[in-house]
C-alpha cells in the first residue's frame, strides 16, 4: 500500500514553491541509464566467446545471433515509446519511472542468467524485449515531465533529458569494458555477472530518479512567465486527434527522413573514413573519429535543443535540413580533395544537427499540439526513427556494396549515398514548410 | 509589461535557480556525465592522433 501511494500521480504532484530545477537530474539519471543500450556493442565479442573464451567455439554464439539481441531491443523501445504514452500520461512519471527501472535493470539480471546458463533465448528476452520495454518507457517519461516544468524554455528542458540518452553510451562503454576485466577469469568472459551488477546498479539509480521526480500542480507556471493559452499545462491535442492532423504525419517525415542519414553514418563511420581516406586513416584513428562523433551527437542535443527556444523551432529545423543536405552534397567532394580535416568538421556538424533533431522534436510537438498530452504524441512520432534505424543503414550498407560490385572504387562508393541523403533532408525540408500549429478547437 | 519582457525576467534567475536545487543530485549526474564525457574525448584525441 505504502508503495502504490508513493508511485501515485497525486504524490509526485509538486507544492508550488517547488524549485523546478531539481527535476532535470531525475531525468538526466534515467536517460544516461538507457542510454547504455548504445554501448551494447562492447559485448558482442565477448558473448561470442562465452564458450572458447578466447576464441569462439563452434558452439558459441555466432555474431549474427548477438546482434538481433540490440535490434529487439530497439523494437522494443519504439513498441513502448508508441504504446506507453497514454499510460504515462495516466500514472504520471514516477510509476512510469519506476515501471522502466523494473524493466531496464531486471531485463539485464534475465540476460545475466542466460549467460550463465548459455540460452540465447534467455538473453533476447531479457535484454531484448524487456530491457527494451524499460528503454521505451524510460526515453518518453523524463521528456513530457520536463516539458511541463519548463513553459518558458521546453527546448532547453528537453535537450537536457535527450543529452542524457547520448551521454549513456559514453557512461555504459567503459563502466561494461572496466566490469568485464574486473570479472574475466581463465574459465569465464565475465559477461554474466558484469549484466548482473549493471541491472542492479541502473536499478538504484533509475529509482533514485524516480524518487526526485516531480510534476507542476495544473496550471502552475514559472514566476514571472505568461503563457500562450495554447501552451497552459491543462490544454493540448488528445493523441488520436493528433494523429489524424496532417501536422502529426509532416512531422513524421521531417523527423524520419532528419536522422536517417545520421542512423545510417554512425553504424558505418569507422569502415567509411577508412575506406574514403585509404591508408591516412589507421583502425585507431577512425575509432578516435567515432568517439568525436559520438561527443558531438551529445553536445548537439543540448545547445540545439536550447538554441531552439531563441531561434524558433522552424527556424532549426530549416537549419538541421537545409543545411544538413547542403553538407551531404558536398562531402562526396571534400573526401576526393583528400582534405581530412574538413571532413571531419563536416561530419560532426552534421552528427551534432542529428542529435539536434532527436532533442528538438518533442518541443516542437508541445509548440504544435499543446503540453497535456505532449508525452502520448511523442511516443508515436518515435515510430519515424524506428523506420530511419532501417532506411538508414540498408541505405548505406546496400549502396555501397552495389557500387562496390559495379566497380565503382572504395573511395567513390558512398558518394550516391550521400546524394541520396541530401535528397532526403530536402523531402523532409518540403514537409517542414507546410507545419503549421494545430486549431485546438 | 509586454509578455517577452515578462519571460526575459523569468529566466534572468536562471544561475540562482541552478545552484539551490537538488545540489547533490546534480553533484552525481555531473560527475557521471563528465567521467563519461572526459574519457570519450581523451580517448578519441589519442586515436585522432594516430592519423599519419
């Protein structure tokens, strides 16, 4: 009883002297703990060796199994994050919160065990369907919480969640790499319990979160601050009306064909600055440009996301595309000149406006359709990066093995990708123009 | 006083509203985030070097 009380909607409801600046970390805390689910590749190795330990036995995993682990939990994510919206809405963040720590750290306890007993069954449902089930819910709730805390700077709320998410992988990758050389042993990789002690920990600090969260009384608004009546906390469009207004589906597309190209460049970027740059490039350097990356894809989520609240939302977005394809257009170019350094300029520009997108898309939703059921409508616009995970890669992966096999030399291989690309954030740029905000009557 | 400058003056209190809430939770996640961060970047300056 006494756990059903605190986890209620009613008990997170915050007096109105609340200082809102201590809701941020709660959804700071959950975010860098799904966020290791970008990190998963550091396990892949090592689950496939679990067995032959420094080899893998013909009896182990095989690589292609391992990796449809990471792909239903992305399914996942985006079945719970396109379902779990109006529930969210419903128990209010800390039941929510509470439900994806659940979710997260027992799915990576179900996964240990599968190590353990080498089910690979056990492993896809725990950190596959359950883990992910954790991950979707984790991703929306802290979003539509600071939202609602933040009238006056919603792309500066956001952007602090969604930074979180891209700072978890850069939290997940060492702390796993460091777990599984703690618990290696000439007899086990250390996987097993390194899953074990990660799900307990991401448990604790998931619920930490849950425990600081906090939701604004109705209608309550920063000191100072006048809201737009279409921005009042009680107003907003109800999810299935949302989904019917044209406005749902040109965002769909805006953010679809946004992160496409961004989904597809960070799977390849090691293979593709090797192969574009020839024998300049060591494996190490394009694993250090990977991690350059990876900092500006996180970097990117917080000051676009901020600077969206000056700039307008449309504004960015024109940004993020136009000169997204802009970019694309002329990388094919930078990397025959052989210039390096431009390239790499190029690219993180072009990551950090991808992870732009992600962090700006939920306050653009809340500028279109109101704040009440802003967390619901988010959850379903997240099915457009569901279908970017595939656009993206089998663009890139597919063209470059058909260039390949015409002959086309490595260095050239991408350039029709890239055009494609451009072309793509130039469809997303025509759908962008005609989004305009939603008569709520 | 128009709406703009109304929300200009709400987040002019921006540095005291950071520093009196919830320090310590945010002590955590900035010292979290800036062990990930840090290690990300350090480690992808040694690699970049590496470019002949």
């Amino acid at each position: 009883m006494a756990l059903a009380s605190w986890l209620s909607r009613e008990n997170t409801i915050a007096p109105a002297t609340y200082n809102r600046w201590r809701v941020p970390p709660a959804a700071l805390a959950v975010h860098l703990c799904i966020g290791q689910v970008y990190a998963f590749s550091v396990f892949n190795l090592p689950l496939s060796q679990v067995i032959g330990i420094d080899h893998s036995a013909s009896n182990d995993w095989s690589l292609t199994d391992i990796g449809w682990i990471f792909s239903l939990a992305a399914v996942f994510l985006g079945i719970a994050a396109a379902f779990g919206g109006r529930w969210l809405e419903t128990v209010g963040p800390r039941k929510a919160m509470a439900v994806s720590a659940v979710c997260f750290g027992g799915g990576l306890v179900i996964a240990s065990i599968g190590v353990s007993l080498h089910q690979l069954w056990l492993v896809y449902l725990g950190y596959g369907v359950i883990s992910g089930i954790g991950l979707g819910i984790g991703y929306i709730s802290p979003v539509s919480t600071l939202i609602k805390w933040f009238p006056d700077r919603p792309g500066l709320a956001t952007g602090l969640a969604i930074m979180g998410f891209g700072g978890g992988a850069m939290l997940g990758a060492p702390l796993s790499v460091a777990l599984m050389d703690y618990f290696a042993t000439p007899e086990s990789v250390g996987v097993a319990p390194t899953f074990l002690v990660m799900g307990v920990l991401y448990f604790l600090l998931m619920i930490y979160a849950a425990y600081l969260v906090k939701v604004p009384p109705i209608d309550w608004h920063p000191k100072n601050f006048v809201a737009k009546k279409s921005f009042s906390p009680s107003k907003g469009v109800d999810m299935h009306d949302a989904m019917f207004t044209p406005q749902f589906w040109l965002l769909w597309i805006v953010l679809c064909f946004s992160v496409t190209a961004g989904v597809g460049v960070l799977g390849q970027a090691s293979l593709m600055i090797q192969e574009i740059f020839g024998s300049t490039v060591t494996v190490a350097a394009a694993a250090g440009f990977v991690g350059l990356l990876s900092l500006f894809n996180m970097a990117g989520r917080f000051l676009w996301a901020s600077a969206s609240d000056y700039l307008g939302r449309k504004v960015t977005f024109t940004i993020f595309l136009f000169l997204g394809a802009v970019l694309y257009a002329l990388v094919p170019g930078i990397g025959l000149s052989g210039n390096l350094f431009l390239f790499i300029a190029a690219y993180a520009l072009i990551i950090s406006m991808y992870g732009g997108s992600f962090a700006t898309i939920p306050a653009y939703l809340r500028d279109v359709f109101g704040v009440k059921h802003v967390g619901a409508i988010h959850g379903r616009l997240l099915t457009a990066w569901s279908v970017a995970g595939v656009l993206g890669p089998v663009l890139i992966n597919y063209l470059r093995e058909y260039q390949l096999c015409i002959g086309v030399p490595p260095v050239e291989a991408y350039s029709l990708t890239f055009y494609i690309m451009a072309g793509l954030l130039v469809i997303g740029f025509i759908a962008l123009i005609f989004v305009k905000p939603v008569q709520q009557e | 006083m128009s709406e703009d400058k109304l929300n200009k003056k709400s987040s002019s209190n921006f540095w005291y509203q950071l520093g009196m809430g919830g320090i310590i939770s945010w002590l955590i996640i900035l010292l979290l985030l800036s062990w990930g961060v840090g290690n990300t970047f350090l480690n992808a300056l040694k690699l970049l070097s590496a470019i002949t």
